[in-house]
C-alpha cells in the first residue's frame, strides 16, 4: 500500500519576461526556474515527513509574478 501526498514549491517571474521576451527567452527563463524548483524539491523530499518520497505527478500554475509547481508524492 501506498502513501501519498502533496508538496508545493514557488519560483518568481520577472515581470519585464512577461512583457518584452521573446518565446526563447521566455522558455530560457522558465527552464532556469523550473531546474531550481526542482533542486529544491529533491533535497527537501530526502527529509520530508521521514523521506523516501518519489515524484508520481507534477501541475505549474502561473499566479501573477510566481510559478506555483505541486508534485504528488508517493512512497
């Protein structure tokens, strides 16, 4: 049996991104926040509630100037 839960983690997006960039630096930018989100929610998930987590699903909602990422996890 397995147990599940959600982790939430935020990135900022700089305002003048939404307005002036281009679609390659949009994509540059948002790979640049999404790899350190994802930084962070690897090292959190080894001690999160005792750890042994793993990523089943992930959803990235934009909410003004921050990228709001869930991971469902299992373990």
């Amino acid at each position: 049996m397995y147990e599940y839960c959600v982790m939430f983690e935020t990135a900022d997006v700089k305002p003048e991104i939404l307005v002036t960039a281009t679609k390659d630096e949009f994509s540059q930018n948002l790979q640049v926040a999404l790899a350190g989100v994802i930084h962070r929610v690897s090292e959190r998930m080894k001690t999160f509630q005792g750890g042994g987590w793993e990523i089943m699903s992930h959803q990235l909602t934009r909410l003004d100037l921050y990228l709001i990422v869930s991971f469902l996890l299992r373990r």
